[in-house]
C-alpha cells in the first residue's frame, strides 16, 4: 500500500506537472502582442531557465502576475546560520530580514544588503554586495534530490527482484542490460579485468544519475541540473578524486618521469603531463555542461520561433524541429552519459594500468 | 570562463557532492553489489552449464564410439560363428554323403554277391534236377529198349562190341 502511494505521487510528478509547466507557453502568447520585443523576453526565458532557482517556478501567469510552483528553504551561512523559506524573497522582489542581517536575491543568487535592498554593480553589470554561503536548497538541488531518490527506489527493487530468482523479472529486464553493458563495455575494456570490480559502482551510478538527470531535463518540468557548472564539476572532481587516489606507482612515473624517452624530454613532458592530470576531468566537466547547455538553449529557442514567427509556417516548423531536436536530445542525454562514465573508466584505467613493457 | 565561475555556485557544488557520494554509498549497498553478485553468479552457473553439457555430449559421444567398437566386434564374432557353423555344416554333410555313398556300395556289393550265390544255387540245382531228368529218361527209355528180348540181345552184342578187350 505505501509502495502504491509512491507510484501515484510519481505518476503526478512525471506525467501531469507538465500540463502544469506547459501552461507556461499559453500565458506568453497571451501577452506576445502586448509585449514590445518578445524576442528580450525569449531570451530572458532562456536565460532564466538556464539558471538556478530559489524557489520551484512551473509558470507564471502573466496576466495576473502569480507565479505558480512551490517556495523552497533558503539556507545561508553568514556568522550563523539562516534558515527561511524561499517565498520570502517574492521572487527577488524583496529584501528579507534574518537574524539582523538583509538579504536580496539578484539572477539567483542571494546578496547581503541594507534594510531597503540597494545592490551595487560593477562593469559587468554583477553585484558587488557581499554574498553569505548559500547552502539552500534550491531548485536544481531540490531536483537532484528528487531524481536520487528514484534512482535509489529503481535499483533497490531492481536488486530485490533477484532474490526470488536469478532470473531477472520486471524492472530487472529493462536495467540488467544496461548494467551489464556498462560492465562489459565500459568498466573492463578500459580498466581491465583485474582491477574493474572496484569502480563498479562509482561508474553505474554516474552511469544512471547522468542518464535519468538528462533525461528529466527534457520532461518541461524546467530541470536544468546538468547544464550547471557546479554540478559538474562536482562529478569530474569525483573522478578527479579517485583516479588520484587509485592510482599505482606507474601512473606518477608516466606523469614524472616518463620512461624510453630521453632525459631531456622527461623535463619537458613532466609539466605537459601534469597540466594533463587537470585537464582531463577538466574537459569532462565542460563537455557535460557545454553539451546539455547547448541543447537547451536550441531547443527553447525553437520553441520561442513560435512566438517571432507568427505565421502559419512558423508553428509547425517550430514544432516539427523541436520535436526532432527533442530526439536528438533523448540520444545525446544517453550519450553524454555514456561519454562520461567511458571516459572515467578510461582515467581509472591509465591510473591502475601495470606497464610491463617500457616504451 | 569568466561567465563559468560566475555561474558556480558553491553551495549546489557542495549538494551535488555530498549527495552523489551518499548515492554511490546506498546504490552500492542495496543495488550493485546485489544485482552485479546476481548477474556473476547467474553467467557462473551459466558457464558451469555449458560446461557440463560439454562434457556429457563428449562422454556420450565417446560411449557411442565404445558402442560401435562394440557393436563391429560382435559383428565380427557373429560372422565368424556363422562361419565356423557353416564350415562344420559343410563338412559334416560331407562326411554324411561318403559315409551314405560307402555304405550303399556296400550294400550294392553284398546283393550282388547275395545275388551271385543265389545264381549259383540256382545253377547248382538245374544242374541236378537236368542230371534226374535225364537218369529219369533214360531209365524210361531203357525200359521201353529192353522190353523185347533181342532187343537185350542186341544191346549186349553192342556193349560186347564196343568192349573189345
């Protein structure tokens, strides 16, 4: 019975949230006339979509000005630690007041300021008020929240369909190749037999939280998490991480003093290779968030054609080269994943690597 | 570059790491180790079948070998008894013809001999009864010569004659 309520919450949460979030697109034709550049506004769309957010925004009614979604806790840590509700802010409108201090939030992100909310800019046209630590729990994290708990809810019943049986039922059908082709595939062709059980579960599950958060960014639910530098990052530094820690005397000899080559040489690549220990997890960040970014801001800026061309021609073009990109994206959602759990393997793999030859 | 680290936002850097290392944390205990154990074992159990099967066909592919060899031997046995039996049949109608042959030429030989001495008799008997029959008729003749009295006379005179001693 409480495994059903789960099914229906996630039912509503996958499939009729949408409606919701869609609703977004009619309140902006509504006001497509009265608006003068609705370029600017496409654009700012885009933009906002592209950033985080305090609070979980579905749409705004433009005609009335509600912004509908769900307010989330806001958690600063300035000389103490500030705890509210992120509908406080009314969608940076106002200043909030904690424990003596001011704060505005400002492109999402949250500034201290005086009691009536003056920010100060510099040329870039970024504040330079004072920024406390945000440690809030704010859209992309509330959605990364969300996406590990399905994740968790999938495999753990995956798992458990193998107790009755070694056959695999149910879920298991569909996850068990996937499994296996991320062992078979990815883990021993790159890391080798000897060594790939121990970064199993590291790259499955870089594998799936890659895949299902990609994939969750295509549902209009507005779910940007790949897309956010910090959230990469925290995923190559992981990588980062292990392939140091991992790695055997031969990786830092290659880095060092890189064997068959003459003296000379070895002075020369040892800074080469060293720059190459950051670039590599550096390259992987960037291409995640340089990929899933780029594929959001096309498709929305498809969706926005709707609303420059308003011709007879412009929707249905709008419409049929979304809905292609929207595959396009369902591949490069899985792709990008596989890329960077293939790549991390391939790290661990130079890391563990036993050179017998010397070349 | 300068848009990236403006974009950075610690505290969702610090989230997602915490978060996905306790992800990686929970999936490994309730997920991967018992669906990768699962699936090693599953391919195990696999492979030990294969295996298994290889070997039965192997041995009854040997056993069928064995049983030709068998069979071809048994073969070869049948054929030779029939052989043998057909030899010894052979030979012993063989025997069975001379010893037939020999025995009827002997029973041939005796009835001829049998024959021969009925022949024998026969003629010995002829002969004494021929040698009566004469006596007999000469006797009658000799009566019926002699009945008159010079007809004696005459055959003493004859007999006389002839012994002219």
């Amino acid at each position: 019975m409480q495994f059903k309520t789960s099914k229906l919450f996630l039912f509503l949460f996958v499939f009729v949230a949408p409606f919701f979030a869609s609703a977004q697109h009619d309140a902006d034709t509504a006001h497509a006339e009265a608006e003068p550049s609705i370029k600017e506004k496409i654009k700012k769309d885009i933009e906002h979509h592209l950033q985080d957010s305090h609070d979980f925004h579905l749409f705004t009614d433009n005609a009335t000005g509600t912004h509908y979604g769900f307010p989330l806790p806001v958690i600063l840590w300035d000389d103490g630690l500030h705890v509210f509700m992120s509908s406080k802010f009314h969608h940076g409108e106002d200043v909030v007041e904690s424990k003596g201090n001011y704060y505005k939030v400002y492109h999402s992100k949250v500034y201290k300021t005086d009691e009536s909310g003056v920010l100060t800019f510099d040329e870039h046209h970024h504040p330079t008020n004072a920024m406390p630590l945000d440690f809030s729990i704010t859209k992309n994290v509330f959605s990364i929240m969300a996406i590990m708990l399905i994740i968790i809810l999938i495999f753990s019943r995956t798992a458990k369909s193998y107790k009755t049986s070694l056959v695999p039922s149910g879920m298991a059908k569909f996850v068990e190749p996937i499994i296996v082709f991320v062992r078979d595939e990815i883990a021993i062709p790159n890391i080798g037999e000897k060594d790939y059980k121990r970064f199993m579960s590291f790259l499955l599950t870089i594998f799936f939280f890659i895949w299902i958060v990609n994939l969750f960014g295509l549902t209009p639910l507005g779910i940007n998490v790949t897309n956010s530098i910090s959230v990469t990052f925290a995923l190559a530094l992981i990588t980062f991480l292990i392939t140091q820690f991992t790695a055997r005397k031969d990786y830092w000899k290659h880095i060092f003093w890189m064997p068959g080559v003459p003296v000379f040489m070895k002075i020369v690549l040892a800074p080469i290779e060293l720059l190459g220990v950051f670039i590599k997890p550096f390259a992987l960040l960037i291409r995640l968030y340089a990929n899933i970014t780029a594929g959001h801001v096309v498709l929305m800026s498809i969706i926005g054609m709707m609303f420059v061309f308003k011709s007879w021609i412009g929707s249905p073009l709008s419409f049929g080269l979304a809905f292609g990109l929207s595959l396009l994206e369902l591949l490069v959602a899985a792709l990008q994943a596989y890329i960077f759990t293939m790549l991390s393997a391939l790290y661990f793999g130079s890391a563990v690597a036993e050179h017998h030859d010397e070349h | 570059m300068e848009k990236l680290i403006y974009d950075f936002s610690f505290g969702l850097f610090f989230w997602q790491l915490l978060l996905f290392v306790a992800l990686v944390f929970l999936l490994k205990k309730f997920a991967w180790k018992p669906i990768l154990n699962a699936v090693d074992e599953r391919e195990s159990s696999i492979k030990e079948s294969l295996k298994a099967a290889e070997r039965a066909r192997k041995e009854l592919k040997e056993l069928q070998s064995d049983n030709q060899k068998i069979l071809n031997e048994a073969r070869a046995e049948r054929e030779r008894i029939v052989k043998e039996a057909n030899d010894m049949k052979n030979k012993i109608v063989g025997d069975a013809n001379e010893a037939a042959k020999a025995e009827s030429a002997k029973h041939i030989e005796n009835a001829r001999l049998q024959i021969e001495s009925e022949k024998q008799n026969a003629i010995a008997q002829i002969k004494t009864q021929v040698a009566e029959l004469s006596v007999e008729i000469a006797e009658k003749l000799l009566r019926k010569e002699l009945e008159s009295q010079n007809k004696q006379q005459e055959l003493i005179d004859d007999l006389l004659k002839e012994a002219k001693l």
